[in-house]
C-alpha cells in the first residue's frame, strides 16, 4: 500500500527555512515508522537525517514529533497513526541540526544538572547495595524512563522557559532523590527547587502524555514538591 510520508526537511548548509518535502513509500501497515524513514533514506533520499540505534525503544535516539504527537518512530505502526498520510517532524522546542536530528546539549545539561548518578561515600558491600522491595518499589516506574526527551519537548514551561529543567531531569532527580542508598537527596532537592526547578511545573500533563514508556512523570514532580516542603 503506498502511503504519502511529508518530513520537515532542514540542511543548514543548503536552506535558509524548514521546509517539507513528501514522499510516497509503498509499506504495509504493520511495519514501523522507523522502517518507512530507513526505505526513503535507503530508495529515494540517502540525504535524509535522523537519529536511530536499538531499534526497539531501548536506546530512547529516534523519538520525533510524529503525526503531531512525540513518538519514538521505532515503536510506532503505521496503523497506529490512524492516517494515511504519515507527516514526521523533530521533536518541537529545539534546533534542528538536520532534518530530524535536534540539538540535545541543553537537555544533556540539564540532566547532569541534578547529579544523576548515585551518591554514597559508605565502603561498598561485597556484592552490591541491596534495598528492600518496598525501597524499590519507590523508585521503580522513574527508573524506566530511556532519556528519549520526548517529555520535555512536549512541554509548555520547557518551550517558553529555556532554563526550565524540564520532566525528564526532573525525573531522574526523583529517580535519585527517593533511591533508599543515596545520601546526596537533600542536595539534590534544593537544585530542583531552584528558580528554573519543579514549581515552574504546572501539571500540564503533556509530559505523560508524550511517554513512550508510560511513565506518569507529573506525579513524580508532584511527589518532588512534596518533598521539597520539608527542606
Ligand atoms: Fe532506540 Fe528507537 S531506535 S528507542
């Protein structure tokens, strides 16, 4: 079945604007976004950028604004779109380096921004640090998040505030900050109450809507700001 794929389209080198250029690629509906990008860039446009690698929304690389909605283009059928007509852009909020490639520094900056690694000067154990169930279960559902900054690019405060740190940093402080066998929370709880920090979310909830792993981010900002009340 031939479907009419339009991509934004952006050489710095060549073009002065964004522009859109449509294809028409013969796929079938079971097949993913990601495979109809890889046929135009393999048949007709070996031009085209974009940024892939797992190819099986591990590695969080190809997530861009498709059919309007932030998707990872390796998790999306093309039945899915509910569409005949396939229109794929970068994620929204961002520079364009090429094509569907974004510049990603500001959101790498924000993410090392809260210390997302964890922080414990005790001796290690032999094997390694252990916490309980429960302590896990706290930290469980942030832990899924594979950085694809689809959250952040469907943010209201993210595209009118640069500095705003956004829901995927945010999420990775909660990520430490609730981890039973860090001892670096408080520090980490006074950088996101910061001017640019979680009280600049107000719980649009596009965030939610735009993970591809089902992450319900603004609760844990929501748990942040709770957390941050007894600072
Ligand atoms: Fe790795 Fe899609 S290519 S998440």
């Amino acid at each position: 079945m031939e479907y009419p794929v339009v991509i934004l389209r952006f050489d710095p080198e060549k073009d002065a604007h964004p522009h859109y250029q449509e294809f028409i690629v013969d796929t079938a509906p079971h097949e993913r976004v990601l495979d109809v990008l890889l046929k135009i860039k393999s048949e007709q446009d070996s031009t085209l950028g974009l940024r892939k690698s797992c190819g099986h929304g591990v590695c969080g690389s190809d997530a861009m604004l498709i059919n309007g909605e932030n998707r990872l283009a390796c998790s999306t059928l093309v039945r899915d779109l509910k569409s005949n007509r396939i229109k794929v852009e970068p994620l929204p909020g961002a520079s364009i380096v090429k094509d569907l490639i974004i510049d990603t520094d500001a959101f790498w900056t924000k993410y090392q921004e809260v210390m997302p690694y964890l922080v414990n000067d005790e001796a290690p154990p032999d094997r390694e640090r252990l916490q309980r169930p429960e302590e896990h279960e706290m930290i469980e559902e942030s832990t899924r998040c594979i950085l694809c900054g689809a959250c952040s690019h469907a943010c209201p405060t993210s595209w009118a505030n640069d500095s705003y740190l956004g829901p995927a940093a945010l999420l990775k402080a909660y990520r430490f900050i609730f981890d039973s066998r860090d001892h670096a929370d408080q520090e980490r709880l006074r950088k996101v109450t910061s001017d640019h920090g979680i009280w600049k979310c107000y719980t649009a909830y596009n965030c939610v809507e735009a993970c591809p792993k089902d992450i319900d981010i603004t609760w844990h900002i929501t748990r942040l700001k709770k957390a941050s009340l007894g600072l």
